[in-house]
C-alpha cells in the first residue's frame, strides 16, 4: 500500500477528440469523488495551454447531470491542443502552475506521443523532490497505440465506419447494375485498423458482402493490380464498394496522396480517394461515387460504441485508481481476457513502452490478396463495436453538454510560452 | 365514388434511394391489403427494367416482419433504375406486361422528371381503353419538387446534414484556436436545400453557432467575398464551418466544380468543398478539413427523422386510397396545415404539374449577407427533422431486411429493350 497522499487533482487532454474522450474524463472525475485525499478536482483547458497559462477550471462544481451528460458528448469538453511542452522552461512552468495549486495527481488523456509531456512533467516533479503522480489515458480512433489490446475511441470509429459502408452499399445495390463503384476514403494515418474496421460491415458468413476492396497503408498500392481488382469484383457483383485509408503508400513507401507536410506526423491527409477514383475511370471505365467521411469519423456520437464507451469511462477510474495506489508515470491500457467471450480489463504500462511506438495492423491478419481481413481481425474487432449508446436528441439533432467551467483562481503571474 | 375496378397492384420505383422510399413500399402494400377490390400486390424489379421485362416480385408473399422492417431499411428493395421509357415501343411493352397479369393499379415512386414514365403508361392505357390507375408518390433528398410542401426523404437528408455537423463542429470546437476551417460538402444538384439544412444544427436563439457560412446554389459564388467571410468569422470565432451545397454557380451560371456532364441533369457533381479548400489556403492561409458525405446523406438509415418516415408510409397509403376513389394520372403531395403546431395530410397534384418543374429555395428566406438562413427557412425546416427511428442493430451494425422476392411467372415472350 503507497503512502497515503492528499492534494488536489488535475485532468489535461492533448491531440484529436474521440467520441469517447469526454467518457474518460467522466470516469475520472467521478471516482476522484470517492478518495478522501483527493480534494479538488480540477481540469486544464485546451491541454497545455491551461497548464501553461493557469487556465484550470473546478469540475467538482459541475452538475451530476453534465458529468453524466459528457458520456455522450464528442470532442473535448476541456478543449485540446496539439502542442507539446519541449523547452525546459515550458516544463518548469507547467509544474511551477502544479505547485500553486497544490495538484498532486495529474491525469492526461492522450495518444502515444503525447505522454511525453506527461513523461517530462513527472521527471521534473521527481528531480525537485516534489511529489506527484501522473497516469496516462489512451485515447485515439486510429488504433495505433502500442501495449494496450485496443485504444478507446477506435470501437466508436469503427462502428461509424461499419455502419456508413453498410448503409452506402444497400443504396449502392439497390441503384447499379455492375456498373457503380463507391470509395470510401477513411482516416487511421499510416495504419489500416479504421480502414479494416469497414469490414465489420460485412453479414456473418457472408465474405462476399460489401466492401469488397480495403486498401490498407499496410500493403504497397499497385494501381494496375488496383483496376484489376474492381474489374474482377464488377464480373461478379452488381457494384463495388472500395474502402481506402487516407495514409496509401505505393511500393517505395510514399503516399499516394497527401495534401501538405511529409512523410513524417505532419502530414495532412486527405484526397486518395479521388486518386483511386481517376484510375477506375480512366482504366476500369466505370461510373465512380467518392465519400470522404472526414472529422465525422471521430465525431460521431451519436453512434458510439457502448463497449468502447464503457472502456473510456472505466479507463478514466482505472487512472486514478492507480495513482491513489502509489503507481505514477505509467499509462492505463486495455487488457482482454482469454476466454471464448470477451473481457476487458485495465493494466498500467511504462511510459517508455508507449512512447514513440506504432501499433500496425498484424499481416497476418490480412488476407493474401492484400484486400481484405481474415477471421483474426473480425474475432479481434467485432467486440469492440458492440452495443449503443442513447444520445439525447433535442428538437431533432443530438444534444451535447457544455461545462460550466468555473474558473480557479489564478495565484502565479502570466507566462509567454 | 368511383366505379369499383378490381384486379392486381404494382409497385416500381426510380431514381436515386432515399432512406424512407422503402416506408413508402410499406405504406402502398399495407394499404393495398386493407382493400378487397386489390388482388395480387407485385413489386417491379429495378423500376422500368423490372416492367419491360416482366421482372415483378409478390409483395404479398413477403413476411409482416419484413413489411416492417422496410420502415427503417435504406435503399429500395425492389432495386431502383436510372431509366425512363422514352421509345414508344416500350411504353407499349410496359403496358402489355401490365395488362398481362391484370395490373389495374401501378404506383410510382419517383421524382418530378420520373412521373413522366408513370404519364405515359397511364396516357397509352387510357388510348387503348385499359382501365388503368395510376399515381405517383414523390421521393428525393434534394428537395426540389414542385406543389408538394416538401419531399419524403428530405427531413432524414436535414437531420443527417444537421447532426453531422453539429458533431464536427463540437469536435473543432474543442481542437481550435482560431485557425481551423471545417468545409463540408453536401448533396441537392441545383438547390440549397440540403444545403440550408445544416443550419438546424444551430441551438434556438444561437445564430453565432456552427455552420457560419453556407453556400447555396442560388446564390451566385464570389471567392473573394468567400475569403473575406471566412476572415470576418475567423476574428469572431475560435473556428469557421463551411457547409457548400454540390451545384454551386458562379454569376455566369456557370457550376464551380463539376466532375463529369454539362449544367443539364447529367452533370456528375463532387469537388467543390476542394474548390473551396484552395480558396481559404491561398487566400486566407488557414487550416483546412474537408468532408464529403456523399451518398450517406441519402442512406443513413439510423438517422432517420421520424416524421419524414411516417409521411413515406402515409403517402404510400395515401396513393393507394386515391387510386380506389377513382384517381389517377395524379402524385400524391405533402400538404402543410396552417396552425402552430405542425399538422401534415397528403393532398393530390396533376402530373402536368410536377414534371420538369423544380423548387428552389425561395430567395426570401436566404439573409441578405447570402450565407444564412432566416426564421421563414427555420419554420419551415425544423418540423421535418422531429423524432427518432429505432433501427435495429446486429453484432455492432444497423440491420436492415431484405425482400425474400417471390417471382411472378412470366406469361410474355422475352423483350430486348
């Protein structure tokens, strides 16, 4: 049993929103509210900034039905950011503004990248001899976070992107006569999980249902292998549905379309579909229908993953349940039971395990013709879409909450980051 | 009343689906059942294709189960087609396959261009004294028929457009500081109606929240007054949502982005958010995120309004009550009460009326900044997206039904359309 340590608590989120994030932080206010050592429960508004800035806010002043209301709410209530603290001063400041208010327990939500930050906060701490404990959130629709089984946010995607693609088809069918070709260009960076996640569309038993492409950044795009590949799914079906991950790579490992940046995490994706859809009208000769789900992707509550839901929300408690134990700079991962049904329960990683690693989509859950999934990823992701979760519709369109956001009093002077 | 004409119905259906066609199927057969004079109810496979080539299906064969499913089923079951009966011989040919298996009722769902397929059957029966019924029952995301107060298919289209970007926008929300422009593409050809509707994503007595900016058909697009729109939300707001309706013109007429076709029906559109997208980056130098929902705005089922899929089933029942009164070379329309709260019945229009005839949004409704909506667009709008349709999902994914498609035997040689 860790010392006994009271002070106050901390929450910051970092990187893209999930529809699942702002259930990570309700579990984590929520079970803050059941240790009597923890006495406040504060949150950072827009990650780092807020911790830069002293920009906290007094979730404990938030109703039971807004903490609640989070659960289905998309983006980040607190807001996020896409910065990370590097210079030392930044690092210095950000625990300078922990100091103030006597946090103790700083809990960040994020992707594998950003626990650096988190990572860094602690290594200071722990060099002023000032203590603190810091537990890392997953979150993520892209899947790619390394150790974890599977990262909160991505059964939400998934079942976004199942859904779509099987709803898109249906129109598909009832509209052609093996003549139309869908594509659907999906996001998941330089990895293939939300691109292979549309395959969760798919009846039981039925390996012929739609889609019948997925081009995943796992396997080299050949664009003549590409119009081979539509041309012998338009001898055999009315239609054909093609499923693309935003972050294509041809056989020398440069993307196939990328809007800005580099090969590098700068890159901005976007418009492979439309490079797919010129090599079927120019060598395949067929009619061509292009969606680019964008943002919505990891937007969409309005279908969330009650499964994935759950997860966020009990990752949340697991974080602090950790940290009251004693344990800090590690994250909470997901670990899934052996057994013929599917458990999940929560485990702690080293920061140094996360950081800087990618988890690709295995190959051998790929099958042989590079376009489309065996039953190792349909046993891996189907229970990952399960379940719904009941949004509120007000006056018809779904209804989100706003916090409060009582602010906390600032006791340090500004700060120029 | 009219005289009492027994004998068999049809069903076919043309055009591009919308999420409620099927409601409309349900409709015409459940009401088809409630009257003693309809013996056999068939459904045309793939429309026309389905007629000339004596294709039909027994309706009356398929399970309630199914019947009801079709409620919350996208697509259209029967198959749909994009043909019209243009030569005479096969007019001549529909009306023998009619005749045949003793149609004396045929209901047609389409849009106003393919009424003109049901006027011509109904005008060769009248010359060739087959008594023949006939009525059309509308359909179409976009909006655009004439006399109907509006379309079935449209309030599912708005309440999808309104709840996806109601969720981008809380997701940019969350992710933005001042710098991020979220464009989003959607369907309607040449009107804005699809368009306007994601301004109902907006929260009563909000005018501030997203969508900023909407881009209409029916207002000529100017890019410099676009970059300077997005300047003037920029300074105001934190993020800046775009949302550009397919058919944009510029002051010539001329369409901004067009894939394949000329300013006729034919035009292939897609692109324009792309279009838009160069237009912020060279010009205001801001971040940009495209979606484009492509077909999903027709198809996606779980986001159903339910108002818009009872007036489907009530129009489908209304055709065929119209049709034992004695009616016939008629649509059936959507009739508006007068009073506060939202009141709907089905009324009846020649089809002399419909065909080749196209609503646009009336100018008066559009704000004179012409990139929003006011009041009149909002009472109009908002009743068509009310309640929810419970689709039932399966492993994860909505579950939809299928025809179990009994076929009718042929009694007529083959024809080569």
């Amino acid at each position: 049993m860790a010392a006994e340590l009271a002070g106050n608590c901390l929450i910051g989120q970092s990187g893209a929103p999930t529809t699942v994030v702002n259930a990570s932080v309700a579990g984590i206010v929520t079970e803050a509210l059941n240790h009597e050592v923890i006495e406040e429960v504060y949150g950072s508004l827009n990650g780092v900034h807020g911790l830069l800035n002293e920009d906290l806010v007094d979730l404990a002043a938030e109703s039971q039905q807004t903490i609640r209301g989070l659960r289905s709410t998309p983006g980040a209530a607190l807001g996020s950011c896409r910065t990370k603290l590097k210079k030392p001063q930044d690092v210095e400041r950000a625990l300078e503004v922990l100091k103030a208010h006597n946090i103790r327990y700083y809990f960040h939500i994020g992707d594998a990248d950003s626990q650096d930050t988190a990572a860094k906060i602690a290594e200071l701490a722990k060099a002023q001899a000032y203590e603190l404990r810091v537990i890392g959130i997953p979150k993520g629709i892209d899947n790619d976070l390394p150790v974890t089984d599977h990262c909160p946010g991505y059964g939400s995607a998934a079942k976004y992107i199942a859904t779509t693609v099987r709803e898109l088809a249906v129109d598909a069918e009832a509209t052609s006569q093996n003549d139309i070709v869908t594509i659907v260009e999906v996001m998941g960076r330089n990895t293939g999980w939300l691109a292979a996640a549309a395959t969760l569309s798919k009846r039981r038993d039925h390996p012929n249902d739609p889609p019948h492409l997925v081009y995943l950044p796992e396997v080299a795009f050949d664009a003549a292998k590409f119009a081979d590949d539509v041309r012998r799914i338009l001898k055999r079906e009315k239609h054909c549905v093609v499923v693309v991950g935003e972050g294509l790579v041809d056989k020398d490992g440069n993307y196939i379309a990328v809007e800005s940046g580099d090969a590098g995490s700068a890159a901005q994706f976007g418009g492979v579909g439309d490079h797919l859809r010129e090599v079927v009208e120019t060598q395949v000769g067929a009619k061509v229908r292009v969606a680019r789900l964008g943002v919505a992707q990891r937007a969409a509550a309005h279908l969330t993953s009650k499964t994935d839901s759950d997860e966020a929300f009990l990752a949340g408690q697991a974080a602090v349940k950790a940290a009251i134990n004693g344990e800090s700079e590690k994250m909470v991962t997901l670990l899934r039971g052996d057994g013929d049904h599917y458990t999940c329960e929560t485990g702690l990683a080293g920061f140094a395990d996360i950081i800087g690693n990618v988890k690709k989509l295995p190959r051998e859950w790929i099958n042989e013709d590079g376009v489309s999934m065996n039953f190792q990823f349909y046993r891996y992701a189907t229970p990952l879409i399960q379940g719904e979760v009941t949004v509120p519709f007000d006056n018809g369109v779904p209804s989100f909450v706003r916090l409060h956001g009582e602010m906390v009093d600032k006791s340090l002077p500004g700060y120029e980051a």
